[in-house]
C-alpha cells in the first residue's frame, strides 16, 4: 500500500514539475526577450516604436507601424477566408456526415496540420501566387501576386486544420440528449444546429478562432514566400506587405552590424510573443471552462 502511494506521489510531482518546467521556459523567454529589447527602448519612445512608419535602420529609426499594421491585415484576411468554411466543415462532420468519413477527414485534417510550413509556401509561389496576379489584372489593380492576399490565403489553408479540430472538439461536448430532444419537438435538423449546438458552442468557437488567430499570427516561413516583404503600410489587398514574424526571418544574424537592429528585432519578437501567448491563454482557459460545462 505503502508502495502504490509513493508511486501515485512520485507521478504527481513528476506532472507537476513538467508543468512548472514548461511554464519557467515561457517566462524566461519573454525575460530574456525584454532584456534585448531595454536598449531600443532606452532611445526610442514606445509610441514611436509602435505607430512610425518611417523604418531607415542605418540611421537608427525603427518605426514598427507597417510591420504591425501587414501582421494584422493578413491574420484578419486569413480568418475571413478561413472561419465561415471551417465552422460550416466542423458542423457537417459532427451532425451530418457518417461515422467513416468522418473519421477519414478527421485523418484528412490531422495530416494537414502536420505539414511543414514551408511546403505551403512553395505551393503558395507555384499556385496562389499566380491567381492573385491575374485576379489583380482582372480588377484593375495590376500586381507581382506576392500581396496580402496571398498570404492571407495560404494562411487561411494553414489555420484551417486547428480551427476545424477544435470546433468539432467543442460540438463533442454536447450532450446527444439535447440533440435528440431539440428534435423531438419538431424542428428541423439544421435550426437544431442554429438554436441549440451553435448556441451552446459559442465560447468554444471563440476559443477555436481565438486559436487560429495565434496561429496565423505567428506563422512566418509561408507568409515570407509569398506576401512580397515591402516595409510600406499596405494600401490595397493586391499590395505587398511584412510581417513581423517575416522580418525577424528575413534579418536575424545579416545585419547586427547596424546598432540597436538586434535590440529592435528582439523588441518584435516580444510583441509577436506577448499577442500570441495572450491570444493563446484566452483561448485555452475559455476551452477548459467548456469541458468543465460539458461534464458536469
């Protein structure tokens, strides 16, 4: 007896530690970020950091504001593209399809997720690319292809996979009884998913766009290939546009030459981690209270 307690003991600390291990690495990480990042922010004002366009690193001026502002824009481009589609996916797989293809499109999507980020940048320059060039051409706004769009479009293929998952995970939660009960009443199956799955899964769905909105977020070898790297405030969907995440790719290790351009790029590494880690935090206490709703 002795034996199987000290054993229950010892995996719980092991847990326990792993967990604290984990969390220690997050915050040494934004420490460490932070530290890198005192000396820009000892010669530049935060606002000027934040909302200057003007980005001339031999002449020391950082003005992060076209690498904050292309950040957003394709990270919103991608969850327009991507929520309606993968939400209307998540609903079909859970109340309509059969088991089997369920589960083989459950395969499907597992897989996709798995792939690495650059073979979707290579299949981003051979084939959306393109499109975007000739679909700019068609409306008038003559484009190379590497714009917004592309990179919101090949950011919305790579997001789909979490926010399809995470939905479908949500709809699980549901009791089968509501299911059945809703329809016992004489409604129909879809105003069933309207009035009572929907309803019922709203803060899980918010926790699942929550977390396909870190994710694109922070996504950088795709957007890289194919969004045109221009440090200019996009002024059109067909306008090339960096991101931060592709700014750090792009310059790390070349020019620290340069003074205070370590200290600058550290400082966007932090504010990709801070929106990233917060938008991720909201998103997994959110689902947590889901499941605790779902078993109780």
């Amino acid at each position: 007896m002795d034996l199987r307690k000290f054993k229950d003991n010892l995996s719980s600390l092991s847990i326990r530690l792993s967990l604290i291990f984990v969390n220690t690495m997050a915050f040494i990480i934004a420490i460490i970020l932070f530290i890198k990042s005192k000396p820009i922010l000892a010669k530049t004002t935060l606002s000027h950091l934040l909302f200057s366009t003007s980005w001339h690193p031999i002449r020391g001026d950082f003005g992060f504001f076209p690498f904050i502002i292309g950040t957003l824009e394709v990270t919103a481009i991608a969850m327009i593209l991507a929520v309606p589609v993968c939400l209307l996916s998540a609903i079909y797989l859970s109340e309509y399809a059969h088991r089997r293809f369920r589960v083989f499109v459950r395969l499907v999507v597992d897989i996709l997720a798995g792939i690495p980020s650059v073979i979707y940048g290579v299949c981003g320059v051979i084939a959306i690319v393109p499109l975007v060039r000739v679909l700019g051409q068609a409306v008038g706004s003559p484009t190379t292809g590497y714009s917004l769009l592309a990179g919101g479009i090949i950011l919305a293929i790579m997001v789909s996979p979490v926010v399809i998952s995470v939905a479908l995970e949500v709809f699980r939660t549901i009791p089968q009884a509501a299911r059945e009960n809703s329809l016992a009443l004489g409604i129909t199956r879809w105003e069933m998913i309207k009035y009572v799955i929907l309803r019922s899964s709203l803060h899980g769905i918010i926790a699942a766009i929550v977390l396909g909105f870190a994710r694109a977020f922070g996504e950088t070898i795709a957007v890289l290939m194919v969004v045109g790297n221009v440090a200019k405030v996009p002024n059109s969907l067909f306008a090339p546009a960096y991101p931060l995440p592709a700014l750090i790719a792009n310059n790390y290790g070349e020019m620290m030459s340069i003074p205070l351009y370590d200290s600058a790029l550290m400082f966007s590494a932090l504010l990709l981690m801070i929106v990233v880690g917060g938008f991720s935090l909201a998103a997994h206490i959110t689902l947590l209270r889901i499941e605790r709703r779902g078993y109780t």
